[in-house]
C-alpha cells in the first residue's frame, strides 16, 4: 500500500535551525576571531575612528547634530557613524572592541541570511524531505556568506563597518517583506521600510535593495505570476524607490569631494568599468584570488 509522505516535525525544525545558527557562529569565530588582537591600519581607519575628533570623542550631543548634517570621510551615512561613536564610547579606540563589533554584526547578517532564505524557500513545504532540503540549502548558502574570502574585507577591516552594518539590515529588510508578501499589511510595510530607511543610512549602495525585491517578487516569493500582479508588485514598490533617491541625492551632495566629474571620466569609461566590474566580481565568487588592497 503506498504511504503518506512523512511530514515535518516543527520540534525536529526548531533543533536544526538551532544547530544551524551554532555551526554557522562558530565557523565565523573560528576564521574572524583572531581579528580581536589585530590593530588599527593606516588605510581609512585614521578618517573613521582615530583620527577623527567628532567620533572618537564617543557619543556627545554635538557629535550626534554633526552626524546628521556632515559628511563622514566623503559619506553620509549617519548610523554607521553612530555606531563608531558608539564603539568609542563603549572601547574607547582599543582596536580589539572595534573589531568585536565587527564580528557580532556580520554573525547576526548570517544567521539573518539563513533564516530568510530558509523561510522564502521553505514556506509550503508539508513534506519532511522537501523542508530538509530547503534547509540544508539555505545552510550552505549562509555558510558560504559566512566565511568566503571576499567577505574578509568588510569583517577585518574596522573602517568597513559601513558594510557589515547595512548587511544586517539588508537581511532584516528581507525578511521583513517576506513576512509582509505572505500576510500584507500597513504595519508590516512599514516595518520593511524603517529597515529599508535605516540600510541606506548605513551605506549608499543600499539604494538597489528595492530592485533586489522585485527579484524576488519573480523567484523565490513567485508573487508577480502576471501582468496585473507584476504591475502591482511595482506600484507597491514606488515609496521604497523614493526613498533610495533621497539618499541617492544625499550622496551626491557629501561625493563630490571623491568623485571624479565627466570631463575628468567620461561615461563610456564609467560604463566598461561596471562592466568588467560585475565579471571580476562573479569570478571572484567562484575563484577567489586577486583581493589583496590594490
């Protein structure tokens, strides 16, 4: 007689996802631990923390109205400032507790990335097979995320905070659409977005996020199923757009100083850059090599 698939047992879930978010910890201690001991570099690090009086004073009234209103090192991004202040005050410039912060933040991105990705792929699934394999998947994928050569920059690197902080909360504005795509609501919406809003004060590249959920819109959520439905998804994308242009706008006023003017760099020049830029980026993900600074 044929039998019923077995079905997944939420107690059997809850130990592998447990288990998941240990190894994955693990693993990143075990390779960005020893960062702890590391120093400072002469490379950035004097612009963001040590040499720079506004942050290292740690956090005062007057540092907090100077976040806001200037740029930091050519950048306007207001919490990873704060969360350098923030380290100051707490380690005061002890590199070791700088370094901690980093780690934290990118364990949190990763476990963060596990569980979105288990939940996006998993979401459904009765069947105790299918729910493994989403599991397991979506493990190997945060594993990779974890300790991959490309991500040691922005983990051993304490002027990268900017990067480890907005991965958090790339991660976070995940999975908060994933929780407003299977139950819309306002409050949910707005929770992506105060997600969404705090990414992009966290680093400027956080402006494409709203084109990454369209992506996932498609595959894996498979929301925009027609052309009603995929004209809808972009519609409810608009104020998420709106706010990557502000601070799009935002950056461009606190750039200038760094970037070069079209007469010094013409477009096609900017344009084969991206180009071979996304390939060196793809291959690097397959073949890490060539990542030493310069």
């Amino acid at each position: 007689m044929p039998t019923a698939p077995a079905q997944a047992s939420p107690r059997n879930d809850r130990l592998i996802t447990i288990a998941v978010c240990i190894f994955l910890t693990a693993i990143i201690w075990i390779v960005f631990g020893q960062t702890l001991g590391h120093d400072f570099v002469n490379f950035d690090d004097d612009h963001y923390v040590y040499e720079n009086t506004q942050v290292s004073r740690g956090l005062t009234f007057d540092g907090f109205k100077w976040l806001l209103t200037h740029s930091h090192a050519s950048l306007w991004h207001p919490l990873t400032t704060l969360s350098h202040m923030a380290d100051c005050q707490i380690y005061g410039l002890k590199a070791g507790g700088h370094h901690f912060t980093n780690i934290i933040l990118h364990n949190i991105a990763a476990v963060l990335l596990f569980l979105v990705l288990r939940g996006m792929t998993g979401k459904g699934q009765t069947n105790a097979s299918a729910a493994r394999t989403s599991d397991w998947r979506s493990a190997f994928v945060a594993a990779i995320f974890a300790i991959h050569p490309m991500r040691v920059e922005s983990v051993a690197w304490i002027a990268e905070r900017k990067d480890v902080l907005s991965g958090v909360f790339f991660m976070l504005t995940l999975g908060a659409y994933l929780h407003y795509a299977l139950k819309p609501s306002v409050g949910r919406y707005l929770t992506m977005s105060i997600f969404l809003a705090c990414g992009l004060m966290s680093k400027a590249t956080f402006v494409a996020v709203p084109v990454v959920l369209l992506l996932l819109d498609y595959w894996p959520l498979q929301r925009a199923s027609d052309f009603p439905s995929a004209r809808r998804m972009i519609v409810e994308k608009i104020p998420l757009f709106v706010l990557s242009a502000a601070a799009s706008v935002a950056t461009m006023f606190t750039q200038t100083v760094t970037m070069a003017s079209l007469e010094q760099l013409p477009l096609l020049p900017r344009l084969k850059n991206a180009a071979v830029s996304l390939v060196a980026y793809l291959r690097q993900m397959f073949w890490p090599t060539d990542l030493a600074v310069f």
